[in-house]
C-alpha cells in the first residue's frame, strides 16, 4: 500500500489526490487547516467536497501539521511524522500554496501592495512609469471589497496582459479587477466559487449572513438530473451579495458564472430573486438554482 | 413514408419535429418567415439550428405558407397546399405562435398595453387598484430597451406570480421585468439568445454591430471537447451590449445565463471582456467564450 499525503492540500492538492486514485495509487491528504480548500470555501462547503474525496478512497486527515520527513538508505523518503504519530510512505506531494515571485521588482524598488503582489494601475503599470507587470505577481482590485487582492489565475494573468501589451503599444485599456472566482473539478463533482467567503466577508470587516440551497439542476421531471447545492452569503446590514460557493454533480460552472456577472454588474438581490435566466427543462428548474437561492436569502434579510 | 408538416415553426414546432423523428417519423418543417425561429435568432444563427435539423432528416421549406387542408372520406387530413403544390400527409400540428388570452381582463375594462399583453405596474397591478396579474397575460418591461414587451415564458410567469402574490397578502415586492432569455434543445445542440436580437434592436431604434465567434467550450487539450457559436449584439453609435444569441453542443445555458445577468447589470463591453468568469480546463478554454467574444466586439466598436 502506498500511502501519499498532500499537504496542505490547496485545489492542487485535492487535484492531485485525485489522479493519483485514478492510477490506483493510495493516498491521504494531510490539512493543516480545519477544512480541505479554506482559502476558497467555507467549512459547511468544504464538507461536501471532503465526503465526495472520501468515497473516493481518498484518506483525509484534516488539522494536521507535518513535522518531518524520514528517508530510507537510499535518501528516498520512507516515512513521515505527524502529531508525534510516524506514517510510511512512498511519494510525498507538496501543496502548500503560492507567493508572488516579485524580487526583481522588488530590486528594481518597484512597489509591492499589502498582499505581496506588485502594485499596479488600472492600465498595469508599476508605480515606475513605463514599467509594466501582469499575471501572477501582481495584486489585483476585489471589485465586491474595493481593496488589493491577489488571486493569482491563468484566465486573470490573461486578461492582465492584454491590457498591459495594449497600453504599452500606446492603446488604453484598463483592467478594473476581479470578484475571486474559482472552480475545480473533484473526481465526478465540480466545486466552484466567487466574490467573499465568509472567512474574507468577516476580513472585509462585512457583517456575513448566508443560506444554502440543495436542489435539482434541472427540471425534477427531467431525465438524468444532477443535484446542486449553492449557498449566497450577503452582508446583513447593507443587504448586499457578497459571494457564492457551490458544490454539484454538473452546472456549477453555470451559476458561478452567473452570481459573477451579476457581483460584477453590483445587481441587488432583489433583482437577484427575478433574474431572466435561460429555462427549459433539460437545462434549469422552472426558477432555477441561482434564483431560488436569492428568494431565500432575500427572505432571510426581510427585504 | 409519413409528411407532417409543422406550419409556422416558432421553438414549439421544432421541438415537436424533433420528437416525431426520434419516434421514426418522417417529418417536415414548413415556417412562412425566411428562417427558423425567427422571433427569437437572426438569420445567420438560426442558419445552424437549420442545418443540424436537416442533419437529423428533417425537411425544412422556408419562406412557406400553407393555403389550404385537404380531408379524405372519413375526415383526416390527407394532404395540404403550399405554393399551389400538394403535400400528401397523415398528421398537422400547427405551431403557429401564441397571443395573450385577455378577454377577461378587456370585459372589465382592465387597461391592455401596446403590446397586447394587459398592463400592470412593477407590483404586478393592473390599473384597476386591487386586481393583479401575472404570467403569459401580462406585459412586461425590457430592461435593455426600457420599453413594454411579451415573452410569455413559465419562468417569468412564475417569479410574476410569486410578486403578486406577495403584494396581494400586503408585501413589497417589485417585478421590474425581463432581458428576453430563451432556450431550447434541438435534437444534439443548444440554441439560447438573450436581449435583442437585431431586428429587435432595429425596431427598438438601435444601429445593432455584431461579432459572431466559434470557439471550443473547454481548453482545446482537454478531452471530449464540444464547440460554441457566439453572437454578441451591441450598439454601434452608444457602444453599449443588446444582446447575445448562442448555438452548440454545450454550456450554452451558462454562456446565456451570464450574458443574461451582465444585460441586467448593465455591463459597458470593456467589463465583459475582463469579467472574472470560472476557469479550469473541464469547463472553459483560459478566456472563455464570453470573454473572447466580447473582446472581439471590442475591437470591432473601436473601444
């Protein structure tokens, strides 16, 4: 039996565990955190994600710190210690998340934002004129908190340099910032998010209430359905949508996409609960996930 | 072998070929305008409906009407005349469209907007105090020309009814109205549209641009791909986006749906193509359909 911890289990992390079950290879993800996933979901959402890895035969041990590694003769590793407890092992995967790599901005004494990301403009350039950044080691705007984020992303890096390479050829373009969308596929579900947890809600110095809502994705009638569960957190005092997280055999994209574009747009959650989205029984129930979520949040904030 | 022809083919008669065919049943498809659909997606998009129909062996004749049924001895239709030309058949199904029933409403002197549909206020009363309304009777306004329009579809009618519903037991809720969202599955695609398609933009006073892009649904190395063709609408002279028209294998609902909320939002086009939408390989190329296609739309307006 191989036994392979990931640690600090990021996306990548659960990503790789599920690989490797997938080539037959035993695994156990170590957390060091209470949650798989916190940086992007809630523990009442990660609960989901942790059950699915588990039927999965994915071994998950959560609030684990590694202490240290032993190897064999050969310096090939052969065991690991966590909580004073030794766990044999053959290949060990490290997850442990991601910094911006901005030292050579840093020596050329460009300046660095309070997340670590390079600061940059709406036109990506640096705070030294002429000098532009993009991608991974820059922070970006969180349009739902208006502060420096970093959420270093493929799609994001992307946009950035367009931007950037269209401002440096004399055009003027502007990246105005991100929401914090994420999505990743584990094993046969798909887990996805945008806008504030309620982690970064409370950061934010927001006041977060959430609901969470398990429905059918599409018409209940409808042959081969999928189920999804979506969970809208919004500010109580201002009553405002702050974020969404979802967990769902298919469509997760959908809705991440569409709580997007509506935090992007600022839609209020009244106009949330009567969005005109697409209906037809093979694709959405009658009123659909994302707007019976907002009815049932809009109840909960008496608005 | 068995002719029906489906006369005026709006989705309803589309979807009822499809079926009549998946049950081994000749079928062919007479619709008076020049395209399919044509209510709902401008010629070149309803152009691949068109052609994945006639795939499936559906006959299709445009720019048709029907002058007259013929009935044999015992009564049923045994062939019908079009262009001076006689078709045997075995079965009609008239698809013709549908009108808001508001007879009740006119016999108590309830006021009908201009587009047939009875007028109420975003409350969903009617003009007499204390009578509402709600559903496929009832007008409603379009949030992108601001202006009184009728999609009579059972999602609205349903958010409608929840409104008045409220209102009636002494709420305050507000229907403020749609951004004119449909879709439909024909045989193996998807073909969605929400917003203005362009002869809606004409009408509507518009100088409707448009850019069509095909592009794959997931990261082009990613297995069991599906393709997407995306129509985005703007306006030329205000550069703002009016509406957007989509046909292929998948994730045409969540193109749609996000398209649908920034409308309601009222994203500029800049916003659109950095908006933060989900990306992972299984679920969308790095830009995404949206994005690609607003970029696109973004050079072509000279933003």
């Amino acid at each position: 039996m191989f036994v392979v911890p990931v640690l600090l289990a990021v996306v990548i992390g659960v990503e790789a565990a599920e690989n490797l079950v997938l080539r037959g290879i035993s695994c156990t993800l170590f957390e060091i955190e209470g949650h798989l996933m916190p940086k992007f979901f809630d523990p009442d959402m990660s609960e989901h994600v942790l059950e699915h890895v588990k039927s999965k035969g994915v071994r998950v041990m959560t609030g684990n710190s590694v202490e240290k590694f032993n190897s064999d003769s050969e310096g090939n590793v052969s065991s690991f210690v966590s909580g004073g407890k030794d766990y044999e092992c053959q290949l060990v995967i490290l997850a442990t998340g991601v910094r911006p790599n901005v030292q050579l901005a840093k020596d050329a004494r460009i300046i660095i934002g309070p997340t670590g990301g390079i600061k940059i403009d709406r036109r990506m350039e640096t705070f030294i004129r002429n000098v532009f950044a993009a991608g991974g080691c820059v922070e970006s705007v969180n349009l739902v908190t208006g502060k420096p984020c970093w959420y270093p992303l493929g799609t994001t890096a992307n946009k950035q340099g367009r931007v950037a390479g269209a401002n440096i050829a004399g055009g003027e373009k502007a990246f105005e910032g991100v929401v914090g969308t994420s999505i990743t596929k584990v094993f046969d579900i798909t887990a996805g998010r945008t806008g504030l947890s309620e982690r970064e809600a409370k950061e934010a110095g927001f006041n977060p209430a959430s609901v969470t809502v398990t429905t059918s994705v599409n018409a209940a009638y409808y042959p081969g359905e999928g189920s999804i569960t979506l969970k809208l957190i919004a500010d109580s005092g201002r009553k405002i949508l702050l974020g969404a997280q979802a967990v769902g055999d298919t469509s997760v994209d959908k809705v991440i996409d569409t709580v997007a574009a509506a935090l992007t747009g600022k839609l209020s959650i009244p106009a949330l609960t009567n969005i005109d989205l697409a209906y037809s029984p093979p694709y959405s129930s009658v009123l659909g996930t994302v707007v019976k979520a907002a009815g049932v949040l809009e109840e909960k904030l008496g608005l």
